[in-house]
C-alpha cells in the first residue's frame, strides 16, 4: 500500500469509527486503537502535505484562532417558525391549511430542540460551508467550530446529491452542561446559565480548539437542494440519515392533525427524561410539492409550525402593577414582583399582556401570582394562587388615561390593547420613536443615545424625527462642558444617515407590522415612497407576502397628515426616499412586470425562478388581479387560480417560455 492509499484508508476507517460513535451511539474500537489510528495518520499528514484534505478527521481538533467571522448570504433563508400554545390552535393550523390545498395533508411531527440553528452545505459529498441564522439572509461562517463537532460527517457515504444544504440544530446534552459546570465551580468560576446558550456561545467562540474541548452534538431535521431524494420530507431525513447524518428517530409521520396532537400529548411528559432539552413539538407538512405551494409570510413558513411547552412556573408576590407607553402608544401592564429566580435569571417585572388578561385571571395586588418563562424573554403571569389572597383585596381598576400624558386611552374593535391616542405630545412615544429610528437596523446613529435623545426632547431642541437633521454643533455645545467633540459626533452621525438606504429607513419610521424584512419587500417592490403613498390596499395586498394586518396598516399610517407631513419633511432633509436598483441585475426585460409564480417546476425551484424573475427587473406578486403581467404556471397550479387567470384574461406562461422570455 502507497502513503496515499493508506491515507486514504486511515480516513475512511477513523470516520466510520467516529460515525457509530457519536452518531449510533455505538462503540466499534477501543478509545486507544482510536487515537493511534489518528496519530499514525497526524504522522502521515504532517510528513505528506501535498495530500491535506480540510475534510480529514484529523481536522476535528481544531485549527488556528481566527479574527472574526465572515458575513455569508444564505441560498434559502433561514425563517423562523409561527408559534401555537394548545390544541385548539392545532385545529386552526390544519384548518388554515386544508384552505390552501386540495390533497389530503400527511404531517410529520418532531421534538423542538433548544439549541443554535446551523445551516449546512455540502458540495461533492464534503462538508464546504456551515452558517449560523444570523439575521435569516445573511449568517456567520463557523465552518472551523462546525468541524470539530464530531456527529456533523466532514465526508458523507452512499449515493448523494452533488450539492445540497441540511440544517439542524446544535445543542449541548444536559450530562454534558452539569460536567462543565462543575468544573467550572471547582476552578471558582461562575457556572453557565443553561445549555442553549452555552452551546450558542460556543459557535461565537473564535478559538475553534477550545469548541472542540466542548461535547457539542447536532441533530439535523430539514434537508434543502434542487435534487432532494424524494417528494416526502420524512423520506428525505431517513436517506440523510443513510449519508451520516444525526438524524432524531423521535420524528412521526400522521394522515391527520388528531395524530399531531397525540404526538404533542405523549411528549408532554416524555421530555423530562430527555439527555438534551426541547422546548416543544415541531409539526410540518410532509409532501415536497404541497410545502411549495402553501409557500411563506416574511416571517415564517405556512407549512409548519412549532407548539411550545408550558416554561418553568415560579410563584412570587405581585406587588404594584404600573402601566408602560410602548412607541406606538400601545399601553402595557407590567407587574413588578418580589423578586424570584426562574430559569437561571432573576425576575422582578413581569408582562401582564392586556386588560381582558387582567380581568380574565382577576390578577390583583398584593396577589401570589405564578410566572411563567415563555419563548418571549420577558416572563409572564399566568395564574393567581386565590387561596393566599388578601381579604380586603379590590379588584384591578384599569386605567383609562395615559399614566405619562393624562390623554383618554382608545380602545379599538379588534384591539386587545388600550393606546394613548396623543402621538405628537406623549413623551414615551416620542421618545422611543426617536429610539427605533435612531437604532442600529435603522438609522444606525450610534453618537446618539437614548440619554441624549430625552436631553434634546426635554430641551426643546427637537419635537419630529425629521428635527434631528437641523440640528447644528452650536444648538448642542450648551448641553454638555467641553462638549465639543461629543456635539460634532452627533451631528457627524446624524448627517452620515442621509446617506441609509430606503428599506431601512421605511423601517426606521416604525410603521406598526413594518418590521426589517416586510420593509425591504416594500422597498424592492414600490422602489419610491410616491409609489408607495399612493398604493391602496388591494395594490399592498397583492405584493408576495404582505397580507391584510400590514397593508391595513400602511394605509392608516399614510392618511395621517402628521406622517405625510413627516416624510415631506425628511425629503427636504434629502434622505434617501428610492431603492437604488440592485447591481448585478441580469437585465431589464421583465422591467414594471408583474409575476404570480404558482405550480411545481422541473427546470428549477420556485424560488429560484422567483429570484430570476427579481435579476430581470420583475416583480412578484402572490394573488393574481388585473394587473398581474402573466403567471408562471408549473404543474399542478390549483384550479381556482387557473380559472382567475382566465377569467381576467392574464396569460399562463410555462417554465420553458420563461426562460426563453428572459434569455
Ligand atoms: S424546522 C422552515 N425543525 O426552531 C422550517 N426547526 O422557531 C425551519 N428548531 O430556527 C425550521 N427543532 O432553530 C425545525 N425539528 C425542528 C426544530 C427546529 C428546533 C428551531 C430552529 C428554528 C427555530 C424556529
């Protein structure tokens, strides 16, 4: 045998050792005929540099400490999941579902597992990229951290696609977190809070030598690529599993939603026995082409969704409860309680979510109260313990003015919040618009705190956001001693932003449902703030995407004269009111064409062709109407919409006839 074929045998045998390890959980060889199998191979990688592979197993230790992580766009982004808390959201989720297809719903359910989401891309069946979920479109490059977690294959076996993504979870074993922590105890060192976010801070280490010291597992659930096995995503798990992925065998597939709840009800209990820690279920649909077709919000997919397990309960005296002015105006009750340990942190304040909550669980001072840690991080009250109430305790008074501006508080139809109707004049709304505007996914004018905003609010120096932008070093000098340098930061920072692009700035005005994501459809799809004034709700609904809570919104917020009079003003200030066109569009052929993408397709994905028809200079929409340009029409497209297309007389136009309209 050559140095390369043995080698090459080394490699080979040391990953099917590593894989029945760590990821069968068997043993196959004896912990010392491991490592002098890897040494033998150290050796022979050391003495044959021309035969380095970055996928070898001798990889895992970990290599040099790195300066940073690179910024990487994902090819699918990485979305979050709708959450539901009992089985009557269930019913809903199938019943919304059964409305967007004709064929019967297969689901799969799945544990939650509470860890990092990673993203993995394999080429050529070696492992050539892992990302974190960073903001959904762009995520770190933990590549380096990722190798050294030993149940992730570095090469894959079997029959394989050439190229494919596979995410999952990362996640620490609970054994795993109390070993660190007591050593972490007995070197006097301030024990970890819990393991998920150990495992998280894990993947920010930049010393992939000290990760790979930490016992870091990953299960993988949901396999991406445009040559997938199979049409059924449990299928699909199984074949991963067969490549050397960790893949759960607690995942169930069921014809109908009472399997799902069956699944949620028996592992309602189950999970405490659990070695690693989930906080729910995650149910999906099962059938490839149905996932496509039910397709996603800005946030999350249609086609899944996660029921989340009651959290960790504490009980602890509620002792005032005091009401908060969110930047909207909505109204907030919080309960301030004696404080309490839940979940590894201290509590002492508490959501009260609502009035009709208030009333609902007759939550009163001076109560014991149960606290409950959602998803959300901030804790929530749940019950009343009625047994320990006070005698003379008095029901909860909801107030009717706004605790900062004394204004009668609206409640509309529909609302589960009070608001204080005064936006020009109550001081927290001011305040925490200038805030979010200001905040580093807006504006990102770090010289200004929110301290100084108060100062400049309080002092009279501004009352708009749009104020901001006249302001000179002279207005500020008085504000502050030798305050110089500290005034020309500010008005260097502010006159910077002119310079934000439009869908942050959409974003910094803090249009109520107008997060990041549904901000840069809007600016992608409108390209100018004219556009998108004059666009009436049906226009807004029909963008890909943007349903009724957001294009009712809009449209509130635009018939307002103080906002209309707001962004005049911001014009004037010459901030930046036009998507600037994407470099690197491939052309302009499908300029001011309006697309409905629906069907399944053979030459490529739905979102690639989605992606093109945006390269071309096009737009796509998600409801057909009059002003759809044409529908690019796979398989399967459901009848309602073919009948629409006819009935308004937009043109079908089929994969091929696409492409060559664009090539
Ligand atoms: S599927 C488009 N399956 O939950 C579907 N996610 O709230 C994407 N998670 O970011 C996710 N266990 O980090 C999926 N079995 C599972 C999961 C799971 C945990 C995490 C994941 C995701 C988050 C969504």
């Amino acid at each position: 045998m050559d140095v390369k074929e043995r080698i090459d045998f080394l490699r080979k045998e040391l990953s099917e050792h590593n894989h029945s390890y760590y990821v069968l959980d068997e043993s196959s060889i004896s912990d010392f005929e491991f490592d002098s199998l890897l040494k033998e191979l150290q050796d022979l990688e050391n003495k044959h540099p021309e035969f380095r592979d970055v996928n070898s197993p001798t990889q895992r230790v970990g290599g040099a400490v790195i300066d940073g992580f690179d910024s990487v766009s994902h090819k699918y982004s990485m979305l979050s999941l709708g959450n539901t808390y009992s089985e009557a959201d269930l019913l809903d989720f199938d019943a919304r579902l059964k409305k967007l297809t004709d064929q019967p719903i297969k689901y799969v359910c799945e544990l939650k597992y509470d860890g990092v989401s990673i993203s993995l891309t394999y080429k050529n069946g070696a492992l050539f990229q892992a990302l974190t979920r960073g903001d959904g479109t762009k995520g770190d490059d933990v590549t380096q951290n990722v190798k050294t977690i030993k149940s992730i294959p570095l090469k894959l076996k079997g029959s394989y696609p050439n190229e494919f993504e596979i995410r999952g979870e990362i996640f620490l074993p609970i054994s795993a977190f109390e070993k660190m922590n007591k050593y972490r105890l007995a070197a006097g060192l301030d024990p970890y809070a819990n393991p998920r976010n150990t495992a998280s801070g894990s993947m920010k280490l930049l010393d992939p030598k000290e990760v790979a010291k930490r016992p870091l597992d990953c299960y993988l659930y949901y396999l991406l690529g445009e040559n997938i096995p199979t049409n059924s995503h449990f299928e699909n798990l199984q074949h991963a599993r067969n490549w050397g992925f960790k893949v759960p065998t607690e995942i169930e597939q069921f014809d109908d939603i009472n399997g799902v709840i069956y699944f949620v009800q028996n592992w309602e209990d189950k999970r405490h026995h659990l070695p690693f820690e989930i906080d729910g279920i995650v149910i999906k649909v099962d059938d490839v082409q149905i996932q496509e077709e039910m397709g996603f919000t800005a946030k999350s997919p249609r086609w899944a969704i996660s029921y989340k397990f009651k959290g960790e309960q504490v009980s602890t005296r509620l002792n005032k409860i005091t009401y908060q002015v969110g930047r909207t105006g909505a109204i907030t009750p919080v309960a301030n309680l004696a404080s309490v340990q839940l979940a590894g942190t201290t509590v002492k304040r508490a959501s009260l979510h609502n009035a009709d909550q208030i009333a609902k669980l007759d939550i009163r001072e001076g109560d014991i109260v149960y606290v409950e840690k959602g998803g959300e991080i901030i804790p929530k009250v749940v019950g009343v313990e009625l047994k320990d109430r006070d005698l003379f305790s008095k029901p909860t008074v909801y107030i009717k003015n706004c605790p900062s501006c004394n204004t009668e508080l609206i409640r509309t139809e529909g609302d589960a919040k009070h608001y204080c109707p005064n936006q020009s004049a109550c001081l927290p709304q001011i305040i925490g618009k200038f805030e979010h505007f200001i905040s580093r996914k807006a504006m990102n004018i770090d010289s200004l705190g929110s301290e100084t905003v108060e100062l400049l609010i309080k002092e009279k120096l501004v009352s708009a956001i749009s104020d901001l932008y006249l302001l000179k070093i002279e207005d500020l000098l008085p504000l502050k001693k030798d305050g110089r340098i500290w005034a020309e930061n500010i008005v260097n920072g502010i006159n910077e932003s002119r310079k934000v692009p439009f869908e942050r700035l959409l974003f910094a005005l803090g249009i109520r449902y107008v997060g990041e994501t549904v901000a840069k459809k809007l600016s992608f799809h409108f390209a100018t703030i004219e556009n998108l004034l004059n666009a009436s709700f049906e226009e807004l609904i029909s963008v890909d995407e943007i349903g009724g809570k957001i294009a009712e919104s809009l449209v509130d917020y635009f018939s307002e004269q103080q906002n209309k009079d707001l962004i005049a003003q911001l014009k004037s200030h010459h901030l930046c009111f036009e998507a600037i066109k994407k470099a690197g569009n491939l052309s302009d052929k499908l300029d001011g064409q309006s697309v409905v993408v629906s069907g399944v397709f053979h030459l490529y994905s739905r979102n690639e062709l989605k992606q093109l028809i945006e390269k071309h200079g096009g737009k796509n929409v998600g409801s057909i109407s009059k002003k759809t340009t044409f529908v690019l029409a796979g398989d399967n497209m459901g009848p309602s919409k073919k009948q629409k297309a006819e009935a308004l007389g937009v043109a079908l136009v089929s994969e091929e006839e696409f492409l060559q309209k664009i090539s």
